[in-house]
C-alpha cells in the first residue's frame, strides 16, 4: 500500500470514528472521502480478498446477510457491507478493516447501476443474481436497461462465477448466457404442461427470440417459475440447486427442501425464500458443507427494515421497505399472513433515493390488504397525499386514513395506535429517517 493510501485509510478510519461517538451513520461518508481523495484506494483495501457480489433489483441486503452468516460458519474473516450501503463509497467503507496480510472473504451487495464502476477496481470471484424488477424508472428505465448495466460489469471480471435466479426469463437471455451460469430455482409442485399465466403486470414474459408470450407450468410469484415460450424453444435453463418442497410458510419463519434435505429461516415470504436459495447456492459452489449452511441459515436475523421486528411501548413494530411493485406486493402477502389485528403505517417519500416516481403504487396490490382486520391506518412522507389516495381506492379502511409528521410525531402514533401489532411499509429514505428518530 503506497503512504498516500496509507493516510487515505487512516484518515477514513478517523472520520467512521468521530461519526460513531456522534451517533451519526458510519456506512458511506468515511468511503466518500477516501474515493475522493485517492481513486486507487479499493486496489489497495483488496489485497488477499476472495469477493462475492450480489446485485439485483430485490433482495440483494437480505442475501448479503444470508451469505455472510453462512460463510462465517467457515471462514474466518467475512467482511460485508452489512447496513445496505452498496455504492462505491458504501464498499470502501466496509473494507477499512481489511487485514492485507491476512486470507479474507467480503461479501458485497452491490447496487446494479453501480457494478460496471465496481468492476473497474475489484474483480469479484463470485457474482450472484437475485432478480431483475420495473425499479425507480427515472433512474434505471425499463429493465432491459438493468440487465445491460450488469453485462457491462460482467464484462471487466469475465473470469467470476456467476450464480443466478432460473426462474426469471430475462437471465435467460443469450448475453447472460454467455457467462455460463449456474441457475438456482423453486420447483414446488406446479402443473404438468405449460399452461399458466404470469402475474398481471409482470415484468419481462416476453419471449426474445420469437416476441411470444410466456407460457408456465409454476408461477411462484410475478414473473419467477418454470416458463417456456410456447411458439420456439426459449425455455427455463437447466437447474443447479433447486426446492423442490416448501414445508412450511409462516410470518416470521419459513422450512423448504433441497434434495430431500431441510433448510430453515427465521423470515417469511416466498421471496426470502429465494434469497436464502441465493445464498446456499454460493455456499455450495464454494464448497461449504450442508451442516455450515443449516447452522448459518438458522442464525439469520431479520435486518435494516427487512422485516425488522422491534418492541416500542410494548408493542410489536414490524418495519418493510417497500420500493417498486413487485416487492411491494410481496410484502402485502406476507402482511396478509398476520391473524391478529393490526395497525397500519404506510411512508411514501420520492426523494432520488427512493425514485422520483411514485406511481408505481398503483401496480401493486393494496387491495389484498382487505382481508385483515385493520384498526387504524397512518400515512406520513413526502407523497403522504398520494398514499392516502391510493389506499382509499383500495377500500380496505371504511374509517379516517390519518396523515401525520412522522419525523416529529411517529413516537405518540406508535403509542397511541389502536392495536399491538403495527405493520410500516416505507420507502428507502423515510425508513432512515424513522430509524433515526426511533434510534434503531
């Protein structure tokens, strides 16, 4: 490491120190500084790192969380970047305290815009896809554009080993294909010829040779199963590492079977289901036993606003970030699994963070919402007004959606809401703001 770098680091380690003793967020500005000041310096934080990225529209925090405690069943040194912060500045941050004379292992989400300026000075060993989703339109457009970005990442580390999601067409594709990848899938039943639909409102089911559109025999959620297209041969790939049961699928805990053998985690949702299988998938391709990975699955904790449960005046709070509409309904399915009566807080912002278009809102199904008992409901964020509009069309309160400050006065609403159970569905920058105000 040059001295430069040297003073770089040390000056980096400083200000992550200062910001910590303040109570302020250490994930990105620490990182921020150091870029600015010496654009080499993730060269020289690399040294002896065996990288594994996970990038993808959905999913990639939770995956990173799956893997990094999988993997420290085995290794003993796993860096991550543990609070979400997968730009560049987020990365640098997170290898600070990387030992150059030790063997290491840094499992790092990634942001899939960001990947091609990534892979300029890191060269994963390991890339995993979770998913490609319709997310933040005015930053990333549709997602043909996704899959182009992460192909030109792809491309500066063509020797890595690229795990990805079977059940999504769009890594199909010839151009992914081209990486020879090894395909992770959910085969749960399903039927016996290519008969199915998509979700309404998929994304991608468009078959790219011939324009078709897609015919499935399982659909396990939007546009994720076991697809063919019925006018040609496009068709789901040939599966590596499959489920072929789910045993059990339960609010805050979830038991499926690979090969006959069970793995269980402590969250619930199809959805996390599949980045648990994300997860295991990398395990396995680094050579990791199925005890390792049943122990490291077992540990898994709910996360930074991925079903993140507190207790706040005896009251059980429930924390989902919800960012486009294919994830946003699969946090209503899993909120749809609550029994007990609940109460509902619903934060909209559209800062850049969260993609200046909110109208994704109404791709998504509120409407399922109806079939729980629901006390009360509380909107707040920037957009507090279109929420609120939103969740009227839905019908599924026939009493006052109350708007409120929730910087200033989530604390009494938590307190004084009519229920035990509070269910938040927030958007990225009103969730870090609540975090700080509930100092999580």
């Amino acid at each position: 490491m040059s001295l430069k770098s040297k003073l770089v680091k040390v000056l980096a380690k400083s200000i992550r120190s200062i910001l910590k003793l303040l109570n302020r967020k250490a994930t990105s500005l620490p990182g921020y500084i150091a870029y600015k000041l010496d654009k080499d310096i993730l060269k020289d934080l690399s040294k002896n790192t065996k990288f594994i990225f996970v990038t993808g529209t959905n999913g990639k925090t939770m995956t990173t969380h799956f893997l990094a405690t999988i993997l420290r069943e085995h290794y003993p040194i796993v860096l991550t970047n543990e609070s979400g912060s997968n730009m560049v500045q987020g990365i640098i941050t997170s290898l600070l305290d990387n030992p150059p004379d030790k063997e290491t292992v840094a499992v790092l989400e990634v942001d899939e815009a960001n990947l091609v300026r990534i892979g300029k000075y890191l060269k994963a060993d390991y890339v995993a896809l979770t998913n490609i989703f319709r997310d933040q339109m005015d930053r990333f457009g549709e997602i043909y554009n996704i899959l182009d970005k992460i192909i030109d990442g792809l491309e500066l580390m063509p020797e890595a080993k690229v795990i990805a999601n079977g059940d999504l067409p769009i890594f199909s594709y010839e151009k992914l294909k081209n990486f020879k990848p090894t395909y992770f899938a959910i085969r749960d039943g399903g039927h016996k010829c290519y008969d199915m639909d998509a979700e309404f409102n998929s994304d991608g089911i468009i078959c790219p040779s011939c324009h078709s559109v897609l015919k499935y025999k399982t659909v396990n959620y939007s546009s994720l199963g076991d697809f063919a297209c019925p006018n040609c041969n496009f068709k789901s790939p040939e599966i590596r590492y499959e489920i072929n049961k789910i045993a059990s699928l339960d609010p805050n805990h979830s038991k499926f079977f690979i090969d006959y053998k069970p793995y269980e985690v402590n969250v619930g949702g199809v959805y996390n289901i599949y980045n648990a299988l994300t997860a295991l998938s990398v395990a396995y391709e680094l050579g990791l036993t199925y005890e390792e990975i049943y122990r490291g699955l077992k540990k898994q904790k709910n996360v930074f606003g991925r079903q993140e449960n507190i207790k706040i005046f005896d009251k059980n709070v429930v924390i989902n970030l919800v960012k486009n509409p294919t994830g946003l309904n699969q946090v209503i399915d899993l909120v749809t699994l609550e029994k007990e009566p609940i109460s509902l807080i619903c934060l909209l912002n559209d800062n850049y963070a969260d993609g200046l278009d909110v109208s994704w809102i109404y791709d998504s199904y509120y409407e399922k919402l109806a079939k729980l008992d629901i006390k009360d409901i509380y909107v707040s964020g920037t957009r507090k007004k279109d929420i609120k509009r939103r969740l009227e069309i839905a019908d599924i309160f026939n009493s006052e959606i109350k708007a409120f400050d929730y910087e200033n006065e989530v604390k009494d609403i938590i307190k004084d809401a009519k229920t035990d159970n509070i269910y938040i569905l927030s958007t990225y920058t009103a969730m870090l703001k609540l975090r700080e105000v509930l100092a999580l």
